[in-house]
C-alpha cells in the first residue's frame, strides 16, 4: 500500500537497487548537462541521508509543506529552464522515455504509458474519463506556460475533475 505511514517506497529495492537510484540513474545520461533535483519531504532524514551519500551530484529540495502545489511550485521555479519532472515509482522507467522528453520540439508533455497504473477512471455521470495509460508521471512544462500551469484557474479545474472523477 503506497500511502502506509512510514513506508519508505523510494528506498525500496527494485532491480537490485533502491528505487530512487533506478529512477536516478536512468535520468542520468552522458550528454545532459542539466543537474538533476530531487523534491522530497524536508522531514524524510532517511531519504535525505541516502541521497546525500549515494547520489552527491543531484540537488535536493524540500518544498515548505507537502502539498502538490508546493511540491510543484519548488521544482518548477528552481532556476529560469524549462523543467522535466520525473515523479512516482517508474521501477519500467529506460533511458529512451527520458531522452523522447529532452529531445522533443513539445513545448509541454505528458507521458503514455505502456504499463497502465490500473482501470481507467470513470465520471458517476459518464461524461469523462481518466485514462490509465496516461500519466503524469513523466512531465514536460515549458518555462513561459509555469504560472498557466500553476495558475489557480488549473488548479480549480484539477479539482473540479478530481472531485468527478473520485471513487465511491
């Protein structure tokens, strides 16, 4: 169960390495002279320690709270560069679904993908649909479309569609 208090599914072992390391080394490509930030919970030690001593050249952040808003708003505003977000446990994630981001003339992207997350998601009324195959998980947000993006009309419409979309 993902939201198990106290679960440390980052650091859960996933091809014989921790899944943050996964997920790190495929990001890590030979001619991409971007840094690599991480966003995690300022209160998450144990994470922070792996981090700090197995991965010394990414940049961690700890957003104020642990909202998505903040969480958001910490790694899109870190510096004046477009931002490729790579969320979530990716344990099927290849170096050439990371590289299809960065080499794409999309100014903003979702990620499909080929394992879907489950079901897709009905409305109780049936006019809408959240597609499994489609995720977040993987996200392109050019630096001119970050405060659209964050902009509380989305935000309202996120949860508007969130609230529709809910199970019973």
């Amino acid at each position: 169960d993902p939201s198990k208090i106290g679960r440390q599914r980052h650091l859960e072992i996933f091809h014989n390495q921790p899944l943050i390391s996964y997920v790190i080394n495929k990001c890590e490509l030979s001619h991409n002279i971007n840094p690599i930030y991480v966003v995690i919970n300022k209160e998450n030690n144990e994470l922070n320690n792996y981090l700090t001593h197995n991965h010394p050249d990414i940049i961690i952040l700890k957003p104020h709270t642990q909202t998505m808003l903040d969480t958001f708003k910490t790694a899109l505003y870190i510096n004046d560069n477009s931002t490729l977000i790579v969320a979530g446990d990716l344990t099927n994630l290849q170096s050439k679904h990371f590289n299809a981001f960065l080499n794409t003339d999309y100014k903003c992207s979702m990620y499909r993908l080929k394992h879907p997350w489950g079901k897709n998601l009905k409305s109780k009324d049936k006019t809408l649909i959240r597609r499994a195959d489609i995720g977040d998980s993987i996200l392109l947000i050019n630096k001119e479309m970050r405060d659209e993006y964050l902009s509380q009309k989305n935000i309202d419409n996120a949860k508007m569609y969130f609230n529709k979309l809910i199970i019973n």
